[in-house]
C-alpha cells in the first residue's frame, strides 16, 4: 500500500482500496488550521484520486467538525493529539486521540452562553459519534456524509 505525504507533521495518505490519512499535531493552536487544511485536502485528493463523490457541503462539515475536536484537543489535553481520516462507504470517518482521559460531556442548552458549543455542534452534524478511553488518553470518532 502506497502511502504519499500530506500537509502536517507525519502525515499520510493511503491509496489502496480504502482511503485513509492520519497525522499527528503537537497540540499548539496552529494544529488546529492545519487540521482544517489537511481534511480539505484529503477530501479534495479522495474526490480526484479515488473517484468518490465528496460535496463541498460535507468538505465544509468535516473541516468544521475537525476543528471542534481538535480545538477541544488542544485547549484540554496537554501534548499532542493524533487525527485520523478513513472513509468508509458514503461516510467519513473522523478519528481524534488525545492524552485527556476526561471524557466530553454535551452541556445543556444555555441561551446566555457564550463558548463552549464545540460537543453540540459536532453532535449535530456527525451521523455517529464514538468516545472512548484508552490506556492513555481518549478517543473520539464520528462520521458524516460525503455526499448532501
């Protein structure tokens, strides 16, 4: 399986039968345009190279659920935090590792609130949303649509 570099640190692409990328950020807020910037380019690359429909509607979603992720990753866990891209089917998959063991919690609808939506905006665009600890740190996964 042949793997080419994206945008960011340790980055990958696969382009064997099923796309994937991974990469891995040290957790700084520069992380989180990049991460925008390399799901924008894996969706672009995954349209060309692999022939998949990919909306600019779902291009758009994804960037804004990984920069939820990896904002909450960077503002709340020390160290790096790793991303992962798979599609599978008509579906995107979104994977963010990092070293907080402290799961999210969606906080009650407060109209007076001013941050802190990052859980209810990801919550309401993703069809699947997936917490989990691990040995060290935590991992979140969600999937939304490639397609309208």
């Amino acid at each position: 399986m042949e793997q080419i570099r994206l945008t960011g640190r340790d980055a990958v692409l696969s382009s064997g039968t099923t796309p994937w990328a991974s990469v891995c950020y040290d957790g700084a807020p520069e992380s989180i345009a990049a991460a925008r910037l390399f799901t924008k380019e894996f969706l672009t690359r995954v349209q060309a190279e692999f022939g998949l429909p990919v909306s600019a509607h779902a291009i758009g979603t994804a960037q804004l659920v990984v920069s939820e992720l990896v904002t909450n990753a960077c503002k709340y866990a020390p160290g790096p935090c790793l991303m992962d891209l798979e599609v599978t089917g008509d579906l995107l998959e979104i994977t963010v590792w990092d070293t907080s063991t402290v799961l999210p919690v969606a906080r009650a609808a407060e109209p007076g609130r001013v941050g802190q939506h990052g859980l209810e905006i990801v919550l309401a665009l993703c069809e699947g949303f997936d917490v989990r600890r691990d040995p060290v740190g935590k991992r979140i996964k969600v999937r939304t649509a490639l397609g309208l």
